[in-house]
C-alpha cells in the first residue's frame, strides 16, 4: 500500500442531506501487481453466501488464478466470470472492519465487512480508492479473525488489532 493513500469510512454524514457508506472500516488500496499467495475467505463471498467452508483464493501479480473449495467456490467463479472481465480478478483493496456493533450474518456484505475482528480484500475497481484498476465492478471478499502484516509488523492477530 506503499504510496497509496489509506482511508477510514466511519459512516457518519456530516451536513443535511449529505450520504456516506455504511461501512465502518479503515482501507486503502495495494499496488495492483503485489498480490502474491493464498487466502482463504471464510465469511461471504459477493453472492451474498455465508461461508459454511472456507474458499481458497490463489493470487499472481495481482491476480486471482485460482478458485479452490466446495460448492462455495464453484458459484463464485462462476459469478465473476459472468461479468466478463479479467480486471475483476485484480486486487483492488484491503480494508478491516471496525464496527463493534455489526454482526456476520452473510446476508449484508457492507454489515460483514464492518464488523470488527474482520478484514476484506476487494477485487476488480479501485480508482475511487486511490488505485488504477477500472473493471466491471468491485466486490469484497470477507475473512474472519486474520492475521495482518505490514512491513513484518503485526497489526491486527486473530482478528483483535495490536496498537
């Protein structure tokens, strides 16, 4: 995320007639080629499942090469690649909930990826977050309790933040 500006959404609108997303998050979006290696969503997935096994997402320069699991994992492929673009398959963002008072249910992604002790990649657009991707979309893909590294600094183990 080096160079990239990070965001906190609180969802707060601040002046009559104003609007903000529900979402309670901090994010920012990574460099689109970085992402290398596994993980592992075990919340929601944009078709608006609740995980009942995780769903194994394998990423190459920035890109999502495979889709490993259960049934989960076959509706999701199956999802993206009717939208019919590579650019959705790209990382677009990391962000990490801090509501304390949502809760993961797998029916309101914008509540699931609030929730604390949770995190989110984003994969497709990203440009309204600072990045560079334009796709046919932008959906999130939720995992409970994570480990998050920056810099090999700990920031966030088993879902509880460390500062």
């Amino acid at each position: 995320v080096e160079g990239r500006p990070g965001r906190a959404l609180d969802a707060l609108a601040q002046e009559p007639g104003s609007f903000r997303s529900m979402s309670v998050e901090a994010n920012a979006a990574p460099l689109e080629d970085s992402a290398n290696g596994i993980l592992m969503i075990d919340v929601a997935a944009p078709t608006n499942i609740l995980l009942d096994e995780p769903v194994k997402l394998t990423f190459e320069k920035g890109l999502i090469v495979k889709i490993e699991g259960n049934d989960n994992s076959v509706r999701l492929q199956k999802f993206l690649d009717k939208i019919e673009d590579k650019n959705i398959f790209r990382i677009a963002e990391l962000g990490i909930g801090l509501n304390p008072a949502s809760t993961l249910t797998g029916k309101n992604y914008i509540e699931d990826e609030s929730s604390i002790g949770t995190a989110h990649i984003g994969i497709g657009r990203n440009t309204s977050l600072g990045g560079k991707t334009l796709a046919k979309g932008h959906f999130d893909l939720i995992f409970n309790k994570p480990n998050i590294f920056f810099d090999n600094t700990c920031i966030m183990k088993n879902g509880k933040l460390q500062f």
